[in-house]
C-alpha cells in the first residue's frame, strides 16, 4: 500500500439548500509532503469539528481502486484525489484487510487504524448529489481514519509498513456494516 496523493482543503463557504454551509470537504492534491499531527492533518480545513478531526480521526485515508466505482456512478465530476475528502489516497487500501488497532509506519508518522469513515451532507455537497450519502453507507467503501500516535511527515510514494496486527478486533469493512445497521441504512 502505497500514497499516491496527499491532499488538503481551504474553508470553503458556500450555498446549499438556500443555507449557507462553511466545509472543508474540498481537499486537492499538493506536491508538498503534509504533516500529521494528533488531531488533524496540519494546514487542513477540518470546520466540524464534533464529527470530523481529533484524536481517532486525525487523518482520512481513502483507497485509490474504489474511484473506479464513484467515477462510473458521476461522471460529469471534475475528479481528482481528494474527491471523497481524504487526506492520503493509498493504493490497495482494503477495508476487509484493515483491523481496528492495527499499527502502521508511514512516511515520518506512526499510525493505527481506528474507525471508519460514516459520510454526513458534506460529501453530498461535494457530489452534488445528496444520494451519494445512502450509496456510500450501502457500499463497502468507507476509507479508514487513523489516529496518530506519533506525528511526521508523509509525502507522495511512502509506503504503509505494518508495525502490529490486531487479528482479533473488527476490520474496517465489519465496523463500517455495523455503524450501516445502527443507522438504519
């Protein structure tokens, strides 16, 4: 598994549904390598910050092979890394592979793998499309947030090295399924 895009957002005001909304779901990719801290990437919008950022949130990890799927269901979107509102966008990230607990290097930073992305109206906003919300919970492509537990540079071509395996907590996919059923999705 290897970043192939690191990608942070601006504040962004904007207008949806006759309402003002200010979100910082509009990341990008940058040619510059970004800093992991204990709460959030650092120079990286995170606005709500009851459900987005902190210490089991820090960082929002998506997996590159998933935008194939989004891509058939929008077409019309102007895409980039960044699109799902991730921070690093990883290749062969896999939900199914992905133990809560488990323990990872990347770049300067060590990571663990704790919880799973549950998409809000922001990302509808950013599809422009509010249905977007019910096809991600009804996938099993949820990313995976990480918190840090040691801060560090990640750039581009870093590579997630597997420090600790945790075989006997839920994966990503599991836990993404059960927050689904809670829901009510």
């Amino acid at each position: 598994m290897k970043v192939i895009s690191v990608n942070i957002g601006e504040r962004k005001t904007i207008k949806w549904k006759n309402k003002t909304v200010e979100t910082g779901i509009f990341k990008y990719p940058v040619d510059t390598p970004i800093f992991l801290d204990v709460e959030d990437v650092k120079n990286d919008s995170v606005i709500d910050r009851k459900n987005h950022g902190g210490f089991n949130k820090a960082v929002y990890a998506y997996g590159k092979q998933h935008y194939k799927h989004w891509q058939e269901l929008y077409p019309d979107l102007d895409w980039n890394f960044g699109m799902l509102g991730e921070n690093l966008t990883i290749t062969n990230l896999e939900e199914t592979q992905l133990y809560i607990g488990s323990v990872y290097q990347l770049g300067e930073a060590i990571i663990e793998v704790s919880q799973p992305r549950s998409p809000c109206y922001k990302l509808g906003i950013r599809f422009n499309d509010p249905k977007i919300i019910k096809q991600f919970w009804n996938s099993t492509k949820s990313g995976v947030y990480f918190k840090v537990l040691e801060t560090g540079l990640v750039s581009v071509n870093d590579e997630l090295v597997l420090l600790k395996k945790v075989t006997n907590n839920s994966t990503i996919a599991d836990a993404h399924q059960a927050k689904k059923i809670l829901k009510g999705q």
